[in-house]
C-alpha cells in the first residue's frame, strides 16, 4: 500500500464503504474522515468506519498522502479551494464522483505544485445514500473508471489504480469525455428518463399511479435518487445527457410515428431490436 | 362456485396459473385446456395442471359453462369465430387481454344469443411467458380488472367476479376506456420507453450497452417481454397508448429545454416532484 495517512472528504454511501473496504483490505495506516455535520462523524468514528474525524479542512488534510473527495461533485470546486494550501508536497488528490471532464477541468489548476490529481468513479451505488448503508464489499468486484488526462502524473495514477484494485475493484482506463457520454448513455439519460416517466402520469391524472405494478417500480426506482445529487450531475454532464436526451427524443418520436401509421410490423422490428440487444447489459 | 366444466384457450402463463389457482382453491369441476401445440398441452396434463386438453376448439367448448380466452389478444377474434357456433347456451366468456375496449367490441357481437362475455384483466405476470412460470399463486392479492359495458350481463358478471375472488384475486370495476387509458399509462408506456432506452442507447454507440449497472437493467428488464404480444397490445391499445406516448415526449421536451437554459433550480423541482409521488406506486 503506498499511502499511510488517506482522507476522506465526505464520509457517506461511497466514502463511507471506501474506509470499510480499506479496512478490510488490512490498510495498516489512519484514514480521517472530514464532513459538515459532527454528529455524523461521530458516529462514524464510533461506529470503527474511520479512525480520526474533522469538520476543518485545513486540518483534516495536512498530513494525508491521499485525499479522497466523497461528498457530492457540486462542492468539489469549493473544498478543493479550502485545502489546497494544506496539503503536503507529494500528496494525491483522487475523487469519486459520477462525472469527470467538466470537474477535471475545474480541479486540476487548482492543485499546488507537487500535489497530483487523478480523477476516477468506482461504478457502485444505491438509491438510500448515507454513511448507513456503507459496507465493505460495496466495490467487490464493480467497475472503477480512472480517467487521466495530458497532465496526469503516472506514478500518482498507478498507486490510485493500485489502491482500487486491493480494495477488489476492477479499474478501467478511459478519457474523461468518453467516460461521460457512456455515464450519460446508461446512467444519467435513464434517471432523466425515470423521473420524466412518473411526472408524465400524474399529468396524465393524478390517480393513475397507483395502478402501476412491478414492471413501473422496476423502471422508476432510480427516480427515488436525491434530486440535489442529479442536478448537480445534470450540470456537469450537461453536453453529453443533451446529446443523449435528443437521441432519446427522436426514438420516442420514431416509435410516435410508429403508431400514427399503425406500422405494427415496424414496431415489433424495434421491440424484438431492443430485446435482442438486452443481454448486452451485465446480467441480473 | 358457479362453474362446472371450465375450458382454458391458450395454457401459457397466465392460463396455466389460473387453471392451478382453481384446483388450489379446490374446484371439484373439470378443466380443460384447448392449445396449438400438443406436446405443450400433454405436458400440461401430465404436470396435473389441466384434465382434459384437445388442439380442436369445437370439441373444446361443448360441454364449457365458462370459457377463458388466454392465449395473446391478436387471437381472441378468431377464437371467438371458431367457437361461437359451439357453445352451449348460458356459456359465459371471459379473457384475461392487457386490453380492453377494442377485444370487447370485436368479441361482444360475435357471442351467439344466450352466451355472455365478461371483459377482464387480471394484473399479473413476468416477462417470461409460458406455462413452466405457471404458479398457483400468480394471483394471490393480485388485482383482477372487469370491464362491463352496457351490454354486459349482470349474472354473468357476478359470477366472473366470484370465481377471481375465490382464487384470491381483488376485483376491480371499470370501463373498458377507463382500463385502457389507466394501462397505457402504468404499463404499456413504460413498455415502450424501456425498448427505446436500449435502442437509444445502441444508436449512440454500440459498445456503450455493456457498461450499464444495476439502475439500466431495473428499466429495460420489461424490455424482455415478447414482442409480438407487445405488438398486439399497441395495436389494441393505439389511440390510449399514443395519448401518453405524446405526453411522455412533451415531458421529454420539457427536460431538454431545462438542460438548454441550464436551468439546474427547474430541474431539480422536476426530479423532487417525480420522488415525491413515487410512493403513490405500489410498494415493493
């Protein structure tokens, strides 16, 4: 393990169950954990989740050898102007977060000479975030995406690749443009989709939900995600979901058409198309 | 109960699990299943789920006091032309379609005088047709629609209604209209918004599909179910279904223009109204 003392900015779903799993992983070092609300920390240090916590920033960060950013990518900006004067000579900077290019962009200036950013978004989640549903094998096999950039130190990279890895992730190389349109295709464009779904109903008439049975709480769970968390992904991928919602758009207009011609053959085409091409998807 | 020779057409899922639900209630009657292919039917009487099969309708019916249409609604009006000429007077027909108001327009005139149909759909299944999910169980506390019109018989009705309840079904009175309107919105919608994600999604790059996760196979798992039963079901249900696929694109719309004017306030009010009522669907 080439790091001795790991923070954690953001001890909750995901931060929470990286300081699990390092832990099981048999992490001989400190991790530290820093979050806005004391009591929450608290309970995370009481619980054994992190060894040492902090609501100061300077102070959480001074002698990490790498940071891990954990809360949600709206505040990253922020915190990492909070820290960067703290942070040591040779330290690393990874993140967590759903998408990449538009926050590389924003954190990789902000790094002070000696310091090395490496952006990654371990592939794991749950609809209920929090520190409780925190668990150790959380990344047990999920996909990781590191996403260098021109400017990404490869040795700061190796040992983020490497920490993943030990934890029991799979780590994947990919640009962080072409993680954010393959994030945007089969993550952010089916939230969008989900939550659109629902409110198209109750427009329709506010007594029709109810009716609704597995196959709709299959296709709509997701929209139970904190809505805060999905604008602020919205945001940052803003040009690669707008590229997939029109995408999307002018299929629901083609099925639209579809319909106005009563092309049933055409429509069985694009079902069977579809269903052909579902195995695709990682298996239930 | 009110039946005492009962014939099943089509001992796939759902005729199958009614067939089973019956003698688990303890039906003292006969039932007989009429199918395409024997091989199926044979199996269905040697796994004890049917008495009596037979590939020949005419011979079927004769002796049925109530007749299921269960095989897929693209059959049921030359079901109904095969048999009418066969059932015996105060016969009651009933089917089990995912819609309603076109079958019940096509099958009502087509009843000889003395034999009433009882429109019905009981909310059940899995994308997995077939009489191997067949279960005794499948409607347990499922919620069974019936669908009079004005020219439904009242005795007829009743004794539908009873035989649903005694399998443990909870029925439901609606139009037709109201059923099919209700389904477009709560199942066949999402049936074609879940084939068009993944067709979406192959458009844009097909070696995207394979980096979904848990979130895109909750909705495109209904995108598994049969196309050509789907097709049908669009066809029945054309004008309902084109009602809340033009809404659900309009919602589409709105989404895009929220991304365009980065609009991340109005985005996030969309997505909290979409959580808030998605309790409104039945719990999982």
């Amino acid at each position: 393990m080439d790091f001795k003392n790991i923070t954690i900015i953001g001890v909750g779903l995901i931060g929470g169950s990286f300081a699990l799993s390092l832990k099981k992983a048999g992490f001989a070092g400190t991790i530290t954990g820093i979050g806005r609300r004391e009591e929450n920390l608290a309970r995370a240090v009481s619980a054994g989740i992190i060894d040492h916590s902090t609501t100061d920033h300077a102070a959480g960060v001074r002698n990490a050898d790498l940071v891990v950013l954990a809360s949600s990518v709206g505040q990253f900006e922020k915190i990492a102007r909070d820290i960067r004067s703290h942070l040591k000579r040779g330290a690393v900077v990874t993140d967590v977060g759903s998408v990449k290019a538009e926050i590389i962009k924003q954190l990789e200036p902000l790094m002070p000479p000696g310091v090395f950013f490496v952006g990654g978004h371990p592939i794991a989640g749950k609809e209920c975030p929090g520190m409780e549903g925190a668990a150790a094998d959380l990344f047990t096999d999920a996909q990781c995406v590191i996403t260098p950039t021109a400017k990404t130190n490869g040795e700061a990279m190796g040992k983020v690749i490497d920490l993943w890895n030990i934890i029991g992730a799979k780590t994947v190389i990919m640009t962080p443009e072409q993680h954010d349109l393959i994030f945007a295709a089969v993550s952010h464009l089916p939230h969008v989709v989900s939550y659109a779904l629902i409110n198209t109903i109750i427009d329709i008439d506010k007594n029709i939900l109810p009716h609704g049975g597995r196959g709709l709480r299959d296709l709509t769970r997701i929209a139970l995600s904190p809505p805060d968390l999905w604008r602020d992904i919205c945001a940052y991928n803003r040009s690669s979901i707008l590229r997939t919602l029109r995408s999307f758009s002018s299929s629901i207009s083609s099925m639209i058409t579809l319909f106005e011609e009563s092309d049933w053959p055409g429509l069985e085409k694009e079902f069977l198309r579809a269903k052909e091409s579902r195995h695709l998807i990682e298996t239930d």
